[in-house]
C-alpha cells in the first residue's frame, strides 16, 4: 500500500490561494500515481469506511461522478445531499448544519453559489470541507487542469497558459494555480469580462506572471495551453442573450489554435457549447485534452480526499 503524508490531514481546500506550490503539487503527485494504480486495476483503500457527504445546490456531471466514484475507489462512500432536500434549503444555519454533519461524515463536498458559504461551512465544521464550484472559484477543477498540463507536455514552468472568453469562477482558479506553479497566464476576455480583480492580485502576489489582454489573436501567439469554459454560467441563464453577443470572437476554433504553439493542447472544463466557446472540430481534434482533463477530476480528487481526510 502507497503511504500518504499526514501534513495535511484535517485541512480543507475551499480556494487555491490558501495552499502552497508545494502542498498542490503533493496533491499531483499523488495524483499521478493514483492514476496509475486505477488504470493498473490495483487496490489502493487509502480511506477505509469514510463517507464524503456531496452538497449540491447546482447540477452537475464531472464533480459529482468523480467525487462519488473516487471516494469509493479509496474504499469509502459517497452521499448525495441536494440542498434543496436538506434542513438547510428551509433555513437551518450553515453553522448549525456544519457542526451536525461534522459528527456523522469523514469530510463534505460543496457546489452553491456564495464562496462565502464554502468558508462559512469550513469554519464551522471540524471536518474537510471541499469546494467543488461556486460563483468565484472551482479549485478541484484546477487541480484537474494542471494535472492534465503535466501530464501532456511534461512540465509545468515557464509554459504560457491562455484562457479565452469570461473570466469566471474556473479561469479565476486556473490563473492562481498556474501563477503559484510557475506558469505565465494570459486572459484574453473584453474587457468587461475581465477576471475577478481579487484573482488576479492573488496570482500575481503568488509570483506569477498575468496579463489581461482584449485581442484573442495576439493572446494564442506562443501559447502551450489554450483554455476556455462556457460564456453562460450556473446561474446567469437570464443573461445569456447578452453574453452570446459580447462574447463573439472569443471562442477556439481550428485558426485560432493554429496560431498556438505547434504542440499546443486545448483544455475545456466541460460541459461545452459548439460553437460558442469552441467548436465541435477542436474539442474532438488532435490538439484537445479534453477528455483526459475530465478523467483527470477523477485522480486529482481521489489525492486530494486522501491526503485531507482523517
Ligand atoms: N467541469 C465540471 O465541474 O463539470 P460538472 O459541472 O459536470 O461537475
Ligand atoms: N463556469 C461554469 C463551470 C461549469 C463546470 C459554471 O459555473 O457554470
């Protein structure tokens, strides 16, 4: 059996500001290497009889699926607990709901809308708590991407990272993780879409190179990694009309990528919308990662549970 450090036992990861190069790339690094004990079909129970209870107060595919099948993998179990369904969808305390769920559950998974809820439900309980998507951040996405990063192109220093389109909750993580592992970010978005302002002072302060660009033609020139994610987030379906208009021209298609570096790969959170975002031909061509970043969730999670839970 592969031994995991206790350094972090206990900690919970809400943004990847609060965790240093080093602890995210113990996070990969083991990640790597439960990839390949999952491909190699071989047993890795590093969370024995724990239960991961998952929070969600919006849809998804990826984080719950991975989350559930993760936790099971490392031979624990998963509970789904849609908000809606909990005391806390009828006004029960985060605290109060985070000091009960402390006494019956080894670590919680959360997506909702408020960062301040995932911070509010981390300091009340005296378990994990794990941010899987809010209006701000998505950090396990992150780990997932520079995961993929690594994986593809060998390295992670002195690669120059472009995220086109909104700079929203997943651009904001990827930038401060990509800063924090030595990697250039560039986002080219207009200007109104320009990446939360406190995201972009937390990567800079983590050492990182960010430039905020409005051209996504001159923005892909070198690039290693092409980046992008939906124009219409959870929760701004009313705005879509207008996002549609204020976000044509950003999105990947096959010129774009060809102005990219010759071994540049394409990255895609997912879920997509060809043609808006990017098109069909490039999330299926050669260049994309896509679907590797999406196993990935999958590994990435699996190292962060059994580095974090007790
Ligand atoms: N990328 C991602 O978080 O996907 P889901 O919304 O399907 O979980
Ligand atoms: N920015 C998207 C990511 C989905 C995984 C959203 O918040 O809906």
């Amino acid at each position: 059996m592969i031994a995991v450090a206790d350094s972090l036992k206990g900690r919970s990861f809400t943004r990847v500001a609060d965790w240093s190069r080093d602890e995210v790339l113990a996070v990969l690094g083991l990640a790597d290497e439960l990839k390949r004990l999952q491909l190699a079909r071989e047993e890795h129970h590093l969370l024995p009889g724990r239960t991961l209870g998952m929070i969600f107060q919006k849809p998804s595919t990826r984080t719950r699926v991975s989350f559930e099948v993760g936790i099971y993998q490392l031979g624990g179990t998963a509970l789904y607990l849609s908000a809606a369904d909990l005391q806390l969808g009828r006004g029960e305390t985060i605290r109060d709901t985070a000091i009960v769920l402390s006494r019956y559950l080894d670590a919680i998974m959360i997506r909702t809308f408020a960062q301040s809820d995932v911070e509010e439900l981390a300091e009340n309980a005296s378990i994990p708590v794990i941010n899987g998507l809010t209006d701000s951040s998505h950090p396990c996405q992150a780990l997932a991407d520079v995961m993929t990063i690594r994986e593809r192109l060998g390295r992670l220093e002195g690669l120059k990272v472009v995220y086109l389109g909104d700079g929203n909750n997943v651009c904001a993580s990827l930038m401060v993780a990509c800063a924090k592992l030595g990697m250039d970010f560039v986002a080219a978005t207009p200007t109104s879409y320009r990446p939360d302002d406190e995201a972009v002072r937390v990567a800079r302060e983590a050492g990182g190179s960010v430039e905020l660009l409005d051209d996504p033609r001159s923005a892909v020139t070198g690039a290693d990694v092409l980046y992008t994610d939906v124009w219409t987030s959870m929760g701004q379906e009313d705005e879509r009309e207008q996002r549609l208009r204020d976000l044509r021209g950003y999105g990947i298609d096959a010129d774009l990528v060809a102005l990219a570096g010759d071994d540049a790969i394409v990255l895609h959170c997912l879920p997509a919308h060809y043609g808006e975002e990017i098109t069909e031909d490039v999330l299926y061509g050669p260049r994309s990662a896509v679907w590797d970043e999406a196993e990935n969730r999958l590994h990435a999670q699996k190292a962060l549970m059994a580095l974090v839970i007790r």
